[in-house]
C-alpha cells in the first residue's frame, strides 16, 4: 500500500495573528514521500545500542505499525468532552494568570473532528475560531494518524526505554523538515510549512502510541514567534468489547519572542462514548 503524509491544520489566534499547527485534514503534500507500507520500518539506532537492541527497537516499531493502524482503521464515530484551561504568563517563572476555560462537545466522524456546544466560561461560541487567543482543534484521530504516518515514512531515531505511568515504553525521536512537514503555520494569511521535533513514546509489549510531543525547530522572522511546543498523552479505553487509543490530557504551548511571555492550554478529554451507546467511559 502507497501512502502519502497529510497535511494537518488548526488554528492559533494570539494577538491578532493566526497560527495553525494540527487538525483539519487536507490533501498531501506534492513532495511528501511515497512509502511502500509492506516494508519494515525504519530506525536509526544511538552508539552502543546493537546487536539484540536494534532487533527490540524495530520490533516495537513493527508493532505499533500493525497495532494502531488497526486501531485507526476500526476507529468509528465517537463523542467526548474536552475542557481547556487557558493561561498567560512570562517564560522564565511559574506564574501564571488564568485567561477562561472553554468546553466543547468534540464527535470525529469519517476520519474528521467535529466540535459543538462551544462555552467559553459558560457564554456560547459558533465555532473555536471565534475564541480568541490561543486555541487548537485535531487532537484526536488526525493527530494520531498523523504520528503513525510519520512513524512509517521517516526514520525515527531510538533514544531510550522508559516506564511511562507504569507501562514500559521505547521512545523515538522523528525530524521532520520544512519541505516535509504537514505542520502549516498561517500568520497574516501568509503559509509557513514548520519543521519540528516529534518525541513519541510506544508500548514495548503491545505497540500502542502513549504519548507525543512536537516542539518547533524553527519559526520564521518577524512574526513575534520563537517557539511552539505540543504534546498529548493517550490511554487505553475499552468500549463497547473494543479497546480504543485515545488523547487523556495534553498542552499547547506559543512563545513570544518580542514580549517574553508564553500562552498555554490544558487540555483534558473525558466521557468518552460512541454514538447510540448509553455507556460513558471516562479516563479515572
């Protein structure tokens, strides 16, 4: 099977600006690789790590290539909440002021997310882009069918075997290039294609993907923006006599160059369901 790496947006709005990083899903790239998905992956693996540990760091990419693409490919109709914390504050220190709380009803259906009931402390929105400041859509089957792809078509690079949350993980690290990247970045109207680092860590025994974060590697001049970061933890929900890869919590983070402050959102995902079910999952 040929497959092509899709590009992904959503929309940051700070200061006036626009700023995509995830979600809506949109056509390839011209120039995004074809990758024959019958082959192996592959892994770049660190100095000392041979023999017996390149059989292992493959054979856990082996896995999480059979596993979430099954994951992915049985993935129907679901509905759940997402609550997001918003905060300002300055780089350097802790502090931080709280700028509202937003609610969504978020549904994905036929591989996109659908969000509704948009509150922003309580009052209602037509649509996220109406919010204001920092916010971001996609972090559900887009994102995941995103990092599976970059897992597939680029080379990861193994870094170590951590315990994450009790489940024993390998981490890799993927590179992803400007010319490569589905990461879109719009600012003014203007489209930016933003390199960045993604670190993901998968189940060694069963190959699932537990948790991703991207850090930009490099943000264009003059647009205020020295640094974007992103990550997302996902846990196992069985459902309905299925187990199902979902997104738990995660943050967003935009770093201003030119006022040294950050805006972040913390985002939680709960009661989980699929549609025609009275059953209600949610993440203890």
């Amino acid at each position: 099977m040929i497959k092509k790496i899709a590009q992904y947006t959503c929309v940051f709005v700070c200061f006036g600006m626009s700023f995509p990083c995830l979600g809506d899903s949109g056509s390839g790239p011209a120039d995004a690789p074809a990758v024959d998905r019958t082959g192996a992956p592959k892994a770049s693996i660190a100095p000392g790590d041979m023999g017996t540990s390149t059989e292992r760091s493959i054979g856990v990419l082996l896995k999480a290539r059979d596993t979430n693409e099954e994951i992915y490919r049985n993935l129907h109709s679901f509905v759940c909440s997402e609550e997001i914390e918003r905060f300002r504050g300055p780089f350097e220190t802790a502090a931080a002021k709280r700028i509202d709380t937003v609610t969504a009803t978020v549904s994905f259906e036929n591989g996109t997310e659908h969000y509704s009931d948009i509150r922003q402390n309580t009052k209602l929105r037509p649509d996220m882009s109406s919010l204001g400041g920092a916010w971001s859509e996609g972090e559900f089957g887009t994102l995941l069918q995103q990092t599976q792809t970059l897992l597939s078509t680029q080379t990861p690079v193994f870094e170590a075997y951590e315990n994450l949350d009790g489940t024993p993980a390998a981490v890799f690290e993927v590179e992803v290039s400007a010319t490569g990247s589905p990461w879109d970045l719009v600012v003014r109207s203007q489209h930016y294609r933003v390199p960045f680092r993604s670190r993901v860590w998968i189940s060694e025994s069963g190959g699932e993907i537990l948790k991703i974060e991207r850090t930009s590697t490099y943000m264009p001049a003059g647009i205020g923006i020295s640094e974007i970061r992103w990550n997302v933890q996902l846990k196992q929900v069985d459902l309905n006599g299925k187990t199902w890869l979902l997104p738990s919590v995660g943050e967003y983070a935009v770093f201003y160059d030119d006022a040294s402050h950050r805006e972040w959102n913390v985002m939680r995902f709960t009661n989980y369901h699929r549609y025609g079910s009275e059953v209600a999952i949610r993440f203890e």
